[in-house]
C-alpha cells in the first residue's frame, strides 16, 4: 500500500507515530488492513511506518512502544527505503542516537550488520560513527556489531584496531590508516590517534566534509586534541588550499 503524503489517512498516521499517541495509531492499523506494511510518499521516495517512528530527530514519545505496534501488527523491522539509498528504520535510530528505539529494533530482530546506509552504503555503525552518533555507535558494538578500521579507531576500542594491524593477511593500507586517524580525531580518541599517527597515518589529509583531522577535532569541541595535534604539524584545510 503506497499512501500519499498528502492524504488524511498519512496526515492520521504521522500524526499518530509523532505524538507517541499509540491507541490511536492502533485504531488506525485496525480500521485499515494492510496499514503496518504500508509506505508513504511516492513511487520515488518513500518511508514505511517504522521509518516515520525512527525519522530525524528522533526520540519520539513512547518510541519503543509504537515500534513494537506496528511490528506487531505486520511490520517488517527490516524494510528498506524507498530513495536514494537503502537504509533500515535502524540506521535511521542510529543516526539519531535514539538508543532506547534502537534497543527496541533489535529486540524485534533487526539486522545489526544490514548494509545500505548512506555511509558508503554501510551498517547503522557507520551511520552512527560518522554522524558522531556515539550512544548508538557504542550500544551497537555493545550488541554484538562488527567494527572496521575506521569505525573501532573513532570509538577508541584499542583491541579491534590492534586486531586490523595482527592481521598478516590483510594488513591495513596507508589510505585506511590515514582515514583511521582522521576518525580518531573526529571521535577524540587522543591515544588512538597518536597510535595511528606512529603506524603511518597522514596527518593533513583533507578528508570528509572537506575537513582535516585538526578541524574535525576542533568542529566536535575536542580542544585538548587539536592542541596536541598542532603540535605534530596539523594543519586546518584552509592552511593547505
């Protein structure tokens, strides 16, 4: 079922999933057959319920709760949307560092590994670490997600980041170390940028959103980290263009 956004039957359910109004969301899924695996919008963008309940901001009232309704009545806790990616409701829970939803996700059999996502087209780890989403990035690992390079060095988990390097196999490359270090600035993760810089990482890579790992440092607020990185030669981007 594809519902206009435009139509009262959207303008009931939005209205009923952002309000946290959960009796009435469930008259709604009684009176309309089919409504939990529903979408709305149109052939080119579209959302399913869950999505409407995960959307930015997120922590919306008695989330959980509408989550495990709709869940209940039919929804698949695993749909994709309907856009230019791919994602599930939960990198869209990640992405909005809503933990309690993200919590509920999973206990419905969310895929913690699901791809997709906007980041590289990766799991709701990426989502979350790249958004510095750092309550879901560290629940996520809590429950069991696997990590990359860049993911474990932002969140400053020292055992996963000293697995990538043990690995005679497949050792990381110089361009991997480098976007590692940056994530490390960007997640303040002081030791384990300073660990990265030591295993060859480029200092003054100007990396995503344009920025080098002083200014993604700086942008986050971690002073203490910019000054340190200064002092090995970092530089911002707009010293180097």
């Amino acid at each position: 079922m594809l519902i206009e956004t435009t139509s009262p039957l959207a303008h009931a359910v939005v209205e009923a999933i952002r309000t946290g109004h959960v009796a009435a969301l469930q008259d709604l899924l009684t009176a309309h057959p089919g409504l939990a695996t529903a979408r709305v919008g149109n052939l080119k963008t579209a959302r399913t319920l869950l999505h409407l309940a995960t959307d930015w901001p997120g922590h919306l009232p008695d989330g959980p709760l509408t989550v495990a309704t709709l869940v209940t009545a039919g929804a698949d806790v695993n749909a994709r949307f309907t856009g230019a990616h791919r994602e599930t409701p939960l990198h869209w829970a990640a992405s909005c560092d809503d933990v309690r939803v993200l919590d509920a996700l999973l206990d419905l059999g969310a895929d913690i590994e699901a791809d997709g996502g906007v980041i590289g087209d990766g799991t709701p780890l990426a989502d979350a670490v790249a958004f510095g989403q750092w309550t879901c990035a560290r629940r996520l690992v809590e429950r069991g997600a696997r990590t990359t390079l860049w993911q474990a060095a932002a969140l400053g988990e020292t055992d996963r980041v000293a697995a990538c390097f043990a690995s005679d196999a497949d050792p990381p490359g110089a361009e991997e170390i480098t976007a590692a270090l940056w994530c490390a600035c960007h997640g303040g993760q002081h030791d384990m940028a300073d660990y990265l810089l030591r295993r060859g990482g480029y200092l003054n890579w100007i990396g995503y959103d344009r920025l080098t790992a002083l200014d993604a440092a700086r942008r986050e607020g971690h002073d203490t980290l910019a000054g340190w990185l200064r002092e090995q030669g970092a530089k911002s981007a707009e010293e180097l263009l």
